[in-house]
C-alpha cells in the first residue's frame, strides 16, 4: 500500500469482503470463471513505499460480470465524442481522487456511478481486489479497482455528456492475441493484437491495442493504460501469461518511472510539496516486490 504522509486514513485501505461463490446468486458460472474470481479475491498488491501526492490520484473500474455462458466480461464505455480528451476513446469508468473520498475504492465507485449508473451498493457489487497502481503519462497514477457485478437486472444509465455508449469484451480475451469474436469481413486484414513500443524515461513503455469487434461502427480498440490494465487484471485473474510479450525489453518499471516524474515533473513536485513531501526523499523508496517488469533479471513477460 502508499505510505502517504497524512492523518487520513489511507487512500488504498479497504476491507476484504465475505464473498462466498458457491451461495452468490449467479446462474452459470465456469470453473475457470470461478477459479478467477477466486484468485481475484486472494489477490494482495506488492506493498509499495514510494509516497504519492494525493491530489494527483485517481481511479479506474473494472467491472466484471458473468455472460450467459458463464464467461467473465469487463464492461467498457465509449467516452463522448464532444470531450476535451481522449474525446472517443474506449476507457473504464473512473477519475480523479475527491476530498470528500475516504477511500481510492470509493473514487472508483463514485465515478462510476455518476458516469453509468452502477450503483455503489457492495452486496450488489462487491469488492474483489484493488491492483498496484499504474501511471498515466506523466499526469496520474491510476489505481484499478475490481467489483464484480451480482445483480444482473442493473441497467446503465449513462452520463450523455461523458459516456456515448456501454458495451463488454471478455476478460480472458486480453491474454490472446488472436480475436475471441466472429470477425467482420472487411476487418479480416486487421490484427486482433498489436502494440507499439513508445520512448519513456531510461527505456520504453510497452502500449498495446486490442480490436472490440465493433470498429465498424465507430468504437476504438482498447488501447495504452486501458489495456494494459485488463491485461493485469486478466494474467492475475486467470492465473497465468498472455501469449504475447507484455513489456518492452528495456522497458523501466512502474516505480522507476514514478521515482522520474517525482523529481523532474513540475506537476507531482508542486503536488508533493504542498502535501507536506519531499519529492526528492521519496523518488529514492525502494519495494520489497515490484510492479511486473521491474526487476531487469526478471522475465519480463511474467505477470
């Protein structure tokens, strides 16, 4: 977890819940379905120590359900064509940390609430796992949080002005590289899985992109932090690798990454300093275990 320096509770602390598959009320539901669910509820985040600004914080949703045949589903909107960013774009639910959230799981739920209409009702979805944060350019760290969704009578209502529609994408299928859909004639030239290698501070970061089946129709791929983030939720859902290399060969890890913004971006200085850290003293934190990839030793495909 953050070691932020506040009186306020932690951003990242939250209860475990008392979540029993074989008594929740889901009609089908796979082994390998069951056994990620499971594997999501045991999950436990590598402990990290660096210290983040609180203010530069926000949350994503990762919203599992259960599909008729008993496959896991994430739900996916498709941002409005009139924002002033990343207008269009396939993304989860999510924003900024608020004030008033005593939690990164309440910002999750709040955002997503506000922008489809999932309700924040823990017995209705309940908490699987919170994920090791990741960064968004040079601007946020986005921490995932991953509900399942219980209730299968919920009905979306959407935000007009942030989301233009809602729609899924098996969760499995974002450790393929092959498309897990019937593909479009006009789209049989088009490659299910690519990714591009962008420079980043001491190296590369590693953006990939996956096709929804719906491109025809004007939805883009999932791609950059949204797919990157599925991809870990997947590996460690179901428990094992993608069939594709997941990381750059020299591509810097989460912490290494955090550890430059922290000292040469003006944004998370300034943020650091007005919470009462030193950006300089924090960016030299080191972690038991790292975000995948950052031990250069390591393999870097393992998640």
């Amino acid at each position: 977890m953050f070691k932020l320096k506040s009186r306020r509770s932690n951003l990242l602390k939250f209860h475990r819940p008392k979540l029993q598959l074989n008594e929740a009320p889901i009609p089908v539901l796979k082994l390998e379905s069951k056994q990620c669910i499971q594997n999501l509820l045991n999950y436990q985040p590598p402990k990290i120590r660096l210290q983040i600004p609180r203010s530069r914080c926000a949350a994503v949703l990762v919203a599992l359900f259960v599909g008729r045949t008993g496959d896991l589903y994430v739900l996916l909107s498709r941002r409005a064509s009139t924002l002033r960013t990343y207008a269009g774009d396939t993304s989860l639910p999510g924003g900024k940390w608020d004030a008033q959230d005593h939690s990164i799981e309440w910002t999750a739920r709040r955002e997503a609430f506000e922008e489809i209409g999932l309700p924040m009702d823990r017995q209705k979805v309940p908490l699987l796992c919170v994920v090791e944060p990741f960064l968004a350019g040079n601007q946020l760290v986005v921490i995932p949080v991953v509900v399942l969704i219980l209730d299968n009578t919920l009905r979306p209502i959407l935000n007009a002005p942030e989301v233009a529609s809602l729609f899924s994408h098996p969760l499995i299928s974002l450790l393929h590289s092959e498309p897990p859909f019937s593909t479009e004639p006009e789209m049989l030239e088009m490659k299910y899985h690519t990714y591009v290698d962008i420079a980043a501070h001491e190296g590369h970061v590693r953006m990939h992109r996956f096709l929804t089946g719906r491109e025809a129709g004007g939805t883009k791929p999932i791609f950059g932090l949204t797919a990157s983030i599925l991809i870990r939720v997947a590996a460690i859902g179901y428990g094992r690798e993608p069939d594709f290399e997941v990381f750059a060969p020299d591509q810097p890890s989460w912490e290494e990454r955090l550890a430059h913004v922290l000292r040469h971006h003006l944004v998370f200085r300034e943020a650091a300093q007005q919470e009462g850290i030193d950006p300089d003293k924090t960016a030299g934190s080191k972690t038991d275990d790292a975000h995948p990839g950052a031990r250069r030793g390591r393999v870097r495909s393992k998640l």
